[in-house]
C-alpha cells in the first residue's frame, strides 16, 4: 500500500519541491489549493496528472486554513499517513498589514488542522509537520541559532507562527500525536515567490541584463540570512516525519550572507560588477563599468521591526537525521539568475521587434 500524505499550501514553493519528492518516493499526494480567479498552479502543473486514468496518484482538493469544516471533510476523506502543513501567509512585511488575517490562516489554522486530526480519532495513525520558521528567533539572543535559542518574534507573521510552534509542542505532549517543527531557516529556488527579495533581486538582474528594467529597488540591504535550496529542506521535512519518535529540528546551511552581497553576487553571474556607495538610504549600487546605477534604497520596504541577523546551527538535523544540505549559496544564486534569464529572454524578444517578426511570419 502506498502512503498517503496530505499537503496544504501544495501551489507554494515548497509544496511544489515536497509533492515532487513524495511522488517520487511513491506516496500518493493531496493537496489543498485556494480558488483563484486566475490558475494557481504553475509550479505544479508538470505533476498534475489525468483525474480519469487508473492509478492517479496527484489529487488537488480546494480548501482554505481558515475554513475548520473544509480541513475536517478533506481529512476525513483523504485519511492521510501524513500532513505536511506548509500553507501560510508567508511574507513577513506583508503581515504588518494584514495581521488579523495572518493570525487566522498561519495560527489558528495549524490549530484546525490539529483538531481535524482529533476530532476524527486519527492521532495515532495521522503524523504532522508544521512549517515553523527562523523567523521565530526574530531579535538577536544568540548565535548560531539552535532548537534551544529563546524565541523573541517581530512581526505579526512571525508572533502567529510561534502560535503555531507551541500548539504542536502541546498537541504531541497533551495527545500523544507524532507532530513535529521543522524550524526552517530561508530557503529560496527559481519557483521562489517573486516578491521575496532573493528572487526581486535575481529577476530584476535578469531585466537589467536584457535591457527590459533599470533598476532595483530594496529596503534593509544590511540584513543577513542564512538562505539555502529549497530543494533540500523539502527532504528534511519528510526526514522528520520518518523517525521513532516526533521531535522539533532546525534546518539550515550554518553560513550568513548579507542582502547587499547576494545582490553583488547576482550581478556577478551576468558579468556585471557593482560597486556600492553611500550609506544608509542614500546607500547605491552601480555598474563599475558604465557607472550606470543599478540599485537604490526605497525606505518602503523597510518593516517596522526588522530581523537583522540569522544563522542556524543544524547539527542536530545532522546528527539525528542524517540531513545535510548538498547547495551552496552560490550554486543557488546561479541557478536562480539562470532561470530567471531563460524566463525573461522571451520579452526581450518581443521587445526587440518579436511581435513584428511574427506578424512577418504569418
Ligand atoms: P509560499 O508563500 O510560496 O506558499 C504558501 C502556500 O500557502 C501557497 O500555496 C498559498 O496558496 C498557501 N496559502 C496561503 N494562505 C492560505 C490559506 N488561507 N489557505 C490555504 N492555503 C493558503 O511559501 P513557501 O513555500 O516559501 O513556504 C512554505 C511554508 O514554510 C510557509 O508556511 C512558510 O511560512 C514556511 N517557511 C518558509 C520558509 C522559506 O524560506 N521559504 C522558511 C521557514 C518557514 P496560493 O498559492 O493560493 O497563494
Ligand atoms: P524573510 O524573507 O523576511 O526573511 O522571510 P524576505 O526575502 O522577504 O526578506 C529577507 C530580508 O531582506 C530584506 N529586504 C527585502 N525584503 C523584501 N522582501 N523586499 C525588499 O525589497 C527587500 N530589501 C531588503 C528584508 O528586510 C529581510 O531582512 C522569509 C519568508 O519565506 C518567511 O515565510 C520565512 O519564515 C522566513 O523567510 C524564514
């Protein structure tokens, strides 16, 4: 019998690379998706398969966290071996405004999904992952950051998260569910969301190489992450859900790199060298070669409480798992500037006359 696992935001990143491993590993996979008015399926189209084939086993059920009744009928129906529940309102700056809605789809909505699972006497049979987040440190404590750092969250997304942290703390303790967090540090890919700033940044390289944009405008250039391949922390969820006993385990590369640095490093691999000058909000990056600049600050996108430095210790995931993460940040950076210039090459095309030469063609 396959396993069966349930994962809710299945159109974000993540759920993507996780639906990706786990039918490779042979389960069957459902996920939940919202209604769109436009398709929101892209990053998981390539999987989708014929509903009226034999031996399907890629289903998309609609659903949404804040709605208990749906989460308690699509569990009911699907009887998951395994829920991975990656659904969330997950930019952090966006969060400050929409805190309310934050709370209700990233906290109590870990919550409904934990109930569903007791409501329908599934506690002994049903295993949860919850995607916790590095965000969760939020002030500087210590570092590196560990499963035993204090928490001291700054933002409503990060406040709900920690919601959500200890409902699965308390909901394996009170219950006895195998419920885990995976305390995940930022990890990015070419299907990272657009408007995160890894992907601005290499999207916004990518237009400024094929002359379709001038430059890129960011907030806070001095914040460091620890950002790793998102690829390979989708392994460390489905490692965490594999072990005798549910657990919480920080998942990270161990190395910190500050904004400003992977914008150098982004330009890099289109051969272009920044140079910055200036400070604070007067801060630019420019073309050393044509003295064109390329990157200013805009103080919008500065966040009211900001998360100046992570770095994770996942020596725990490393010895208790046997997790490792097999990306570096500069393989990364290129995979994601490649793919972003292969994404836009088709504009630049039609920029230069495309849509004329295939008037010509007709
Ligand atoms: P994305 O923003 O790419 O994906 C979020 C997913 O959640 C999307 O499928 C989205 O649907 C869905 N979603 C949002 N709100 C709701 C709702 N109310 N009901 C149902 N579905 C909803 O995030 P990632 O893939 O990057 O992250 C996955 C999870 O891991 C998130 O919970 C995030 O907070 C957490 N996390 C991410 C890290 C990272 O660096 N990527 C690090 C640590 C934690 P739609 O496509 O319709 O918008
Ligand atoms: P983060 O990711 O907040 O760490 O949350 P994001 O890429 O949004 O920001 C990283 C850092 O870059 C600074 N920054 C900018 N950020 C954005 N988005 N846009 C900009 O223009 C910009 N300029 C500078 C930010 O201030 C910040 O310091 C991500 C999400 O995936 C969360 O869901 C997840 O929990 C954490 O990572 C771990």
């Amino acid at each position: 019998m396959n396993k069966v696992a349930l994962i809710t935001g299945v159109t974000g990143q993540d759920g993507a690379y996780l639906a990706e491993l786990l039918l490779e590993k042979g389960y069957e996979v459902h996920g939940i998706k919202r209604r769109s008015s436009l398709f929101n399926t892209d990053r998981i189209d390539h999987l989708y398969q014929d509903q009226h084939e034999d031996n399907v086993r890629f289903k998309l059920h609609y659903g949404d966290m804040t709605d208990s009744t749906n989460l308690i009928r699509i569990v009911q129906e699907v009887q998951p071996d395994e829920i991975y529940n990656l659904a969330a309102m997950s930019h952090v700056q966006v969060s400050f405004e929409v805190p309310e809605y934050t709370a209700n789809a990233d906290a109590t909505g870990a919550l409904r999904l934990l109930e569903a699972i007791r409501i329908l006497g599934l506690e002994k049979k049903t295993r949860f992952y919850q995607a916790s987040t590095s965000e969760l440190y939020g002030k500087v404590m210590e570092v590196p950051q560990s499963e035993t750092t204090p928490f001291y969250p700054r933002s409503p997304y990060a406040v709900a998260k920690l919601y959500a942290f200890w409902i699965v703390k308390n909901y394996r303790e009170a219950y006895g569910m195998y419920a885990c967090n995976g305390i995940l540090f930022n990890h990015e890919s070419p299907l990272r969301g657009e408007t995160f700033v890894t992907r601005k940044i290499t999207r916004g390289v990518a237009k400024i190489k094929l002359g379709l944009q001038e430059k890129i405008y960011l907030g806070n250039i001095s914040a460091k992450r620890d950002w790793g391949h998102a690829k390979d922390y989708v392994e460390g969820m489905w490692l965490m859900l594999q072990q005798e006993v549910a657990d919480d385990y920080v998942l990270a590369t161990g190395t910190t790199t500050t904004v400003r640095d992977f914008v150098t490093m982004s330009f890099k691999e289109v051969d272009i060298e920044i140079e910055w000058t200036g400070e604070g909000v007067n801060e630019k990056g420019f073309d050393k070669a044509t003295g064109n600049v390329l990157v200013e600050i805009d103080p919008k996108y500065f966040r009211p409480t900001e998360v100046d430095l992570l770095i994770g210790d996942p020596s725990k995931a490393q010895k208790e798992l046997g997790w490792k993460h097999k990306h570096d940040l500069a393989s990364l950076c290129k995979d994601m500037v490649q793919a972003d210039m292969k994404l836009f090459k088709r504009d630049e095309y039609l920029k230069l006359g495309g849509h004329d030469i295939l008037n010509q063609n007709e």
